[in-house]
C-alpha cells in the first residue's frame, strides 16, 4: 500500500541555523526570508525576533525594525541594548520623544555603562542637528537625578 508523500519541513532549530549564518555573512535580505518563516510557525521565536531586527537596522530599514525591536524588548525587557537599538530606530523615522524615552530607558537599564550614556548623548545631539530644536539642550541638563515627571514635561515639548 502506497501512502501520501509529503516532503518534510525542516525544523525551526535547522532554519534558524541556516538564516544565522546568512546573518553572519552580512546577507540579511536573504536571512530575513528565513525569520519570516520561523516566525509564521513561531511568532515568539527569540532569536528570530531580535535578528530580524537587527537584520532590519542593518540594512536602515529603521521603520521595518521598530515592531520587531518592541518584540524583543516584551520578552528581554532588562536588556538595555536592545532599548538602545529601538531609540536608533525611532530616531530615524523621526519619532525624538520616543526615541528619547528609549535611549533614557537604556541609561536606567544600563546603571554604569558609559555606553548607554554616550548613546544618549548621540541621540541627543543627531535630533538637535536633524531639528534644531533647542529644547533638546535641556535635557541634558537633567541628568539622571531628574525624577521622571520632570522628564516627561520636557519630552511632551518636543
């Protein structure tokens, strides 16, 4: 008795293989086409997630890597890299308050990271020279002993 033949899918762990090491290899349009299918059968898949985003911000896709990046932090909110990697994003597409508020929030996350603050600061000084908004002067004055509402009147000038 013959039975019906259906070609096997390759498992999630085979694909995400396959597309890292496009990632690795800077093709992220192809590895990209690999998330997408990891995705559609796992829309949770971390590593899928977060590389699809960075693959995304790589290729200054800023806008297509937002939504992945707000994944990623749902899942790996501690981590203030990827904070940092949606502030960029944001920031691109601009969108300054948001940005703000995400470069701030790797600031927190990050304590003593001088990287997160040197971020900050980029930001800072690319949405000046995109806006010319003076207003964004202010915030540095703040530092991080500002309490929050304070910050967030500032932001809403923006």
């Amino acid at each position: 008795m013959f039975g019906f033949y259906r070609k096997k899918e390759p498992d999630n762990e085979a694909l995400l293989k396959k597309a890292n090491v496009l990632y690795v290899k800077k093709k992220y349009t192809s590895a990209l086409k690999i998330y997408a299918r990891i995705l559609k059968v796992d829309s949770k898949n971390f590593a899928a997630l977060a590389n699809t985003a960075t693959a995304y911000f790589e290729l200054q896709k800023f806008d297509l890597s937002i939504p992945f990046f707000k994944e990623v932090i749902k899942i790996d909110s501690n981590n203030p890299w990827w904070h940092n990697y949606l502030s960029q994003s944001l920031q691109k597409c601009g969108n300054f308050k948001a940005a703000l508020d995400s470069a701030w929030q790797a600031i927190l996350l990050g304590e003593n990271d001088n990287a997160h603050h040197i971020n900050f600061a980029y930001a800072l000084y690319e949405i000046y020279d995109e806006t010319g908004h003076e207003k964004t002067d202010l915030y540095v004055i703040f530092g991080n002993t500002t309490p929050p509402q304070h910050r967030q009147k500032f932001l809403r000038c923006l």
